[in-house]
C-alpha cells in the first residue's frame, strides 16, 4: 500500500501524494473495510490531512508519511479534557490519556486533540505506547499515555472540526465496505443452505432479511460516497454531509450484522465462520470519531445555526 503511495492519496503532488481526493480515498478504504484488512490506512490518511491542513506543514513529516516512511495514527475524544497542553510558540507540552487510539503501537506520529487545539508529537523518542488486548482482532489498539511529550501546534478549532469530519467519513467508508461483504455472504449462504428441503432464501423471513440489508448498503453508499465528494470539493455543507453519514451508518451497520447473523444461523455463532470478524470491526467503527448519538447531536446544531441564519435545510 505504502509503495503505490496510498497514504498520500489525497494530498497534492506538490507535497508529495498522489494529487487525488476524498472519493478516490473512500474507494480504497472500503475495500479495506470490505476486507478486514489489518492496516492502520485510515489513521495515516487523518494524519497526512490534518498535517497537510495545518497552520505551518510540517513538510518532512508530510513526506515522509505520505511516501510511507512513516506510519501516523490520530488521538480524537468528545472529553475535551482527556489531553491538555500548555507552552506557546514553537514550545508545546501535551499531557493526559486518550484512547483506544488505532495504530498507536505502530506509529512514529501521532496527530491528537488538545483542549481546543490540534498537536503533532513525535512517538519515536519512547512515546510509543504497546498494543493492548483488543476484541477486534484486526486492530492494534492503544492507550496514547503523553506526560509532557514536545508537540508541535497545528492549528485551533478549525481544524478539529476538520478531524471529526474526515475520520467520520473514513470510517463510514470502512463500514460500507463491511456491511456490504456481509450482504454478500448472507445472500450467498441463503442460497446454498436447505433446510425442509428448499434453500433458505426461498423463506419469506430470510428475504425479508437480506431485502432490508440491500436497502441499508446502498443507504450507506448514497451517504459516504456524497460525503466524500463534499470534502474533496470542500463544500459548504461539509459538516453535515460528514455527520449523516456518520449517522446512518453506524445504524445501518448494526442492523446489517445482525441481520447477516440471524440468516447464518448456528454456524454464524462460531469462531470458525468470518462473520465475528466484521462484527467486532463494525462495533469500533460504529464508535469511531463520534458514534450516532454525538453526530446526531452535532448535526442538529450545525442545521439550527443554519435555520436561525434564515437559510434552509437542504
């Protein structure tokens, strides 16, 4: 992935990416969601954005992540508090907990929120944390513990908005591509297992089923694939695009593992079976950058302002 430059997708040939966008990104982390792979792609990308939309880029770094050189991972809560930093100028303190950061144990940069700001630290110089036992499999998971670490301010609250809305619509890519492997699967298995002598599929409660998961996949498809574009074209709308898509499919996810559990039956319990596997990963995705409860939240907010404005909805 490194060596085709996918890091740097979304970041202009002039600072060393690929000069494409948001869409092409969503493309290739719906296939990663579509195969659990187990990369930390999506928290390079947030890195490589972020750093590229700071105050004053840090260029090496950029490059460096970009090229694949390094690999970045970022640090995001709705707890404000959970890191602080003190210090001005080229001068920066972050201290605190946060977590379960993706890709931490494997970082050498990590991009993280601070009180209103947003902070770059070095984790080579022993900052790296160890990978935690994690249900997901699939993840390196993390506690980001930072005790005065050296950090380098990359810009205000501008840009942690910017962070909510590209790790939403990241992670939404990566569950689009799950919810619709597992449509696949349950459609495939509805078709080969017989029971009373007729496949089930041809049972209307499994059509039923599989019906509203085709119904919940496109959904998502419609909502990641239009967020995406909003943020490449940095439309005004961008915030809400990212939110929506952030709410429905988190929803959409988890009624589409559970519906693709229910047509597997029995064998979708066990270990044997790849199902647990996108489950789990659907169930850090669903809370990742925001879960449907705080982006339903911040979606209403961002349209009140609009309608007090005088502005619609749409």
């Amino acid at each position: 992935m490194a060596d085709q430059g996918w890091p740097g997708i979304a970041l202009s040939e002039e600072q060393g990416g690929i000069g494409l966008g948001w869409v092409e990104a969503a493309v290739l982390l719906e296939e990663v969601g579509r195969h659990t792979a187990p990369v930390p792609l999506l928290p390079s990308l947030l890195a490589v954005t972020l750093l590229a939309r700071a105050d004053d880029p840090e260029a090496q770094w950029l490059a460096d992540l970009a090229g694949g050189e390094r690999i970045g991972c970022v640090g995001w809560s709705k707890h404000p508090g959970d890191l602080e930093a003190e210090g001005s100028g080229a001068d920066w303190k972050v201290s605190g907990r946060i977590g379960p950061v993706e890709g931490a144990a494997v970082a050498d940069v990590a991009v993280v929120c601070a009180g209103h700001s947003v902070f770059a630290v070095d984790l080579t110089h022993g900052a790296r944390p160890v990978a935690e036992p994690a249900m997901d499999g699939t993840r390196a998971l993390s506690w980001l513990v930072l005790d005065g670490a050296a950090a380098v301010h990359l810009g205000g609250p501008h840009l942690q908005e910017a962070l909510v809305d590209f790790g939403a619509v990241g992670t939404s890519a990566e569950m689009l591509g799950g919810a619709g492997r597992v449509l696949e699967m349950a459609a495939q298995y509805a078709k080969d297992r017989v029971q009373f002598g007729h496949p089930i599929g041809s049972f209307q409660a499994v059509k039923h089923r599989c019906a509203d998961m085709v119904v919940d996949v496109e959904g998502m498809r419609s909502a990641t694939w239009y967020a995406a574009w909003a943020l490449s074209a940095d439309a005004p709308d961008v915030a809400v695009a990212a939110s929506t898509a952030k709410v429905w499919c988190s929803d959409a996810s988890k009624r589409v593992m559970s519906s693709g559990l229910q047509v597997h039956g029995g064998i979708g319990f066990t270990w044997e079976h790849d199902l647990h596997i996108f489950m789990k990963r659907a169930q850090f995705e669903q809370s990742s950058f925001g879960d449907a409860a705080f982006h339903r939240q911040r979606l209403g907010t961002a349209l009140r302002e609009r309608i007090a404005e005088g502005a619609g909805v749409f």
